[in-house]
C-alpha cells in the first residue's frame, strides 16, 4: 500500500455552529477538493456522529479511499474515533490525519475571513502529510519498571523522591559533582533564612 497512489477524503466538520459560525465550511470544502490526490470533499454537521462517520466508510469502500483527512476539532477529542472508522472499513488506522480548525482557527480568529484562510492552509497541510503515512500496526513492548532522573537539582531529587516513595527504583543522573543545583549556592533561603543546603 506504501507505493499506492494516494486517494485522499477530506472531511470538514461544522461542529453544529462552532466552527461553521466562523469559518465558511463550503468554501474550505471546495478548496480541499482542488487539492492533488484528493478524490472527495465533503462537510458534516456532525462528522463525529454515527451519520458521520458511515459517511467516511461508506466513501473508502467505494471510492476506494487510501487515506482520510478529517478538519474538525482537536484530535485529542476525537482522533481515535476516526482512526476507529478507518479500521472498521478495512483500512490501516494510521493513514489519517486530523487538521483541527476549532480550537485552532475558529475559536481564536473572529475575522471569517482570515478564519477560513487559515482553516484553508491548516487542510492543505494535512493533505499534504497524510501522503506520506505509512501503514503501523500497535504492538506490545516490555517495560522496566524503574525510572531515570535526570538533574539533582531541587526538581530532580523532589521527583526522584516522590518515585521512589511509590515503590520504583530510581536512578539518578547529576553531571556536577555535588547534587541540590542553583539552590546548594545559596546562603540562606527566604522567609526562614534557612541554610538552603
């Protein structure tokens, strides 16, 4: 699949009026579909819904789609649900990208104008990553159950300690032959006046 021609949708979502309130989702829409390698273009009210989301399926299984674009909000909220369509409709997970043009564009720009320029540059940028995807696959590896810290200044020993007290072993990691960084060069420390060693 790696040497396959790209075959790309591209799916801009309204959000109901978060995003469509500011950004013109038709003309980002008719933008996505001039772009090469992109087959299909398309806008949702709710993309993330199950009408949505069929919406997506539907179009890899018969437009033979290889890689999906989806320009909603962030991918923290919703880049597993998509990755999870892609696998229902038999495709690699991995051959997606998520351009987010709610928390990026259209909640933070209050010009439409400059909004959909931005959403516009933020999709042609996805188009052109999800090109280069490749095919992954999870796997499981071991873990040691230890940690490494590097640093013994006050940070470093404050989370060394607070590891350790949990159970873990900890190793660490200090490049200056005495531990307690910025903090050990002081005299006395402010409101006590305590000896900061």
């Amino acid at each position: 699949m790696p040497n396959e021609e790209p075959r790309i949708g591209v799916y801009v979502c309204h959000c109901g009026l978060n995003i469509a309130a500011t950004v013109n989702v038709d003309e980002v829409v008719q933008y996505a579909g001039s772009l090469p390698n992109v087959v299909v273009a398309r806008s949702h009210r709710y993309t993330c819904s199950e009408a949505g989301q069929e919406m997506i399926r539907q179009d890899i299984r018969q437009l033979g789609l290889n890689r999906v674009v989806v320009a909603s909000c962030s991918p923290r909220m919703h880049e597993a649900t998509f990755q999870n369509v892609l696998a229902s409709a038999g495709l690699n997970p991995y051959f997606f990208q998520m351009a987010n043009i709610r928390e990026h564009v259209s909640w933070v720009v209050k010009d439409p104008v400059q909004a959909t320029e931005k959403a516009k540059r933020l999709v042609r940028a996805a188009v052109s990553r999800v090109r280069y995807h490749e095919p992954l696959s999870p796997r499981r590896e071991d873990v040691t159950k230890a940690a490494l810290v590097v640093g013994a200044g006050i940070a470093g020993i404050q989370a060394a300690l607070t590891i350790a007290e949990a159970g873990y072993p900890v190793y660490l990691v200090e490049k200056q032959p005495s531990i307690g960084g910025h903090m050990a060069q002081l005299d006395k420390t402010f409101p006590t006046l305590d000896c900061s060693t």
